[in-house]
C-alpha cells in the first residue's frame, strides 16, 4: 500500500497490506520449491532524508515505513528459520503507467523536459524517453543478489 502521508488515517490497512500480506506469503513460500523470495520494500525505510546507500541507518517517520521495514524484517526471520531465501529490494522513486499523480516525477514528465535538482552536488535532467521497465531492473538486481541483508535502491 503506497503514500507515507496517507498512512497516518488508515493504519489497519497499511499494517494488512504491506505486514500481514508478507507473513501469509511468507507461511505459503515455506511449501514452495523457490529459489528467492523477494520483497519490495522503499525508501521510506530511511525516514525523512532517504539520501544515500543501504547503509544508511533505517528511521521511518510514518506508519508507511514502518510497515515496510517490518515486512522485511519479518521476511528475513522467515528465512533465518525456515530456509526460504530472501532478498530486499528497497525502491525509491518509481514512474510508470498508473502513477499517481500527486508524485514529483509524474508532474516532470508532464510538463516534458527539465531540469530538477536532486541535491546541492547533483543535477539530473528528465525527458521522456524509453528506459527499462521496473521488472526488468528487478529481474536484473534479483539475479545478481545473495540472499540475506541484499538491498539495493533501484
């Protein structure tokens, strides 16, 4: 379940989709014959100031994050007693058909080309154009992953 500001009203549902959802996947992939177990976690996991790498320390500032970050704790226990592999894959910003429409990229793109600022030493520019689809960058990361602590930012 998306949006950090809208988990604050609707705790239940977020706590449902994004923990308990995890634990009934997690008891069904014990039957499995799997060779990774992956959960997508977010950003939101580092809190406030999510700039950096997976070193980061983990603060989440909204019930978002904080279901998230259970989900993947909860997945690596799964794994420490029941053998499932898993990796964690934590995304940050991610554009594609059914963005909402309140998010930062959604707005770029449609105003076409321009020039955002991501940090006082980094400026990136956006177009529109064809880049690789989530589940390929997914694949792509899932294939080069250990189980474990993997996480990486896509």
């Amino acid at each position: 379940m998306p949006g950090s500001g809208l988990s604050w009203s609707d705790f239940e549902l977020y706590s449902s989709c994004n923990l308990s959802s995890v634990a009934r996947l997690m008891d069904q992939a014990k039957r499995w014959p799997l060779t990774k177990f992956v959960q997508i976690s977010t950003s939101s996991v580092y809190g406030k100031n999510a700039v950096g790498d997976e070193n980061m320390p983990t603060l989440p500032v909204s019930p978002y994050g904080v279901t998230k970050l259970a989900a993947e704790n909860l997945a690596f226990a799964y794994m420490r007693d029941s053998d499932v592999p898993v990796t964690v894959l934590r995304y940050f910003s991610v554009y594609g058909p059914g963005q909402r429409p309140d998010m930062a990229y959604r707005k770029f793109i449609a105003k076409r080309s321009c020039r955002v600022r991501l940090s006082t030493s980094m400026e990136r520019a956006i177009s529109p154009g064809p880049t690789p689809s989530l589940t390929t960058a997914s694949l792509a990361r899932f294939r080069h992953s250990n189980s474990g602590r993997d996480w990486r930012g896509l």
